[in-house]
C-alpha cells in the first residue's frame, strides 16, 4: 500500500469520525426539547411538593394553635367553676351565719316569752325578775 491509499483511509476515516460527531450533536439536539421539559416537569412537581408541605406545616401548626385555645379555654371554664363554687361556699356561710343569728333571736324572743307568761297573754312567771315586768295588784302570781 503506497502513501495515497493511506491518506485515502486516513481522510475517509476522519469522515466518519466528522458523520459520527454530527449524528451525536444532532441526537443530543432532538433530546435536548424532551429533557427540557423532563427538567420543566420535574421542576414543577417538586415546587408542588414543596408548596403541599409547607400547606400541610400549616395545617399541623393551625391544629397546634387550635388545641392551645382549647385547653386554654378549658382552663378557663375550670376557673370560673372553681369561682363560682367558692361564691356560692362563700353565700351558703353567710346564709348559715344568718340562719344562727335567726334561731338566736328566736330563742332570745322564746326565752323573753317564757319569762313574760308563755302562750296566755296575761300570765306571768313566778318572780317579777324574770319577766323583767313590775308587779301589779290582782296577778295571778303566788308568792
């Protein structure tokens, strides 16, 4: 083989390698749209997925908050229970407190009564110091 069949091989092959590279860019050209919009795709459902749960953080932190005001607003109902027991101990005291004055009262009356002659009007008791009356002529009072 002379020089003249080597260059012959040495130009076709460097053909080929130029066909080679061209069919590659171009393949790599009609690909290029399609991973694009892979990319394009893929791109939007992460940021989808990433809205989703940050919507979702929300919610959980909306439900935390919402659970917060319960319980506060439990406590709250506990404390005005708790309140209104002590209010009412306080006026059920005061209630017993006054009835005890009202049975004094009516024992002082009923003793005063004893001592002024009882259910008859009129009649007295045995010593004028009891019935805290002066005596008077014609009473029926033993002496």
């Amino acid at each position: 083989m002379d020089t003249s069949t080597w260059i012959l091989i040495a130009v076709i092959a460097a053909v080929v390698v130029v066909v080679v590279v061209l069919v590659a860019v171009a393949v790599r050209r009609r690909g290029a749209p399609a991973r694009a919009e892979q990319r394009r795709q893929e791109t939007f459902e992460h940021r989808r997925e990433a809205e989703l749960k940050a919507a979702e953080a929300d919610r959980l932190e909306a439900q935390a908050r919402l659970e917060a005001a319960q319980a506060e607003r439990k406590s709250a109902i506990g404390d005005v229970t708790k309140a209104e027991a002590k209010r009412e101990a306080v006026l059920a005291e005061d209630r017993r407190e006054q009835a005890r004055s009202l049975a004094d009262e009516a024992a002082e009356l009923n003793a005063k009564a004893d001592r002024l002659g009882g259910d008859r009007p009129g009649q007295r008791t045995d010593t004028p110091e009891e019935a805290d009356v002066p005596r008077t002529e014609g009473s029926t009072h033993r002496s």
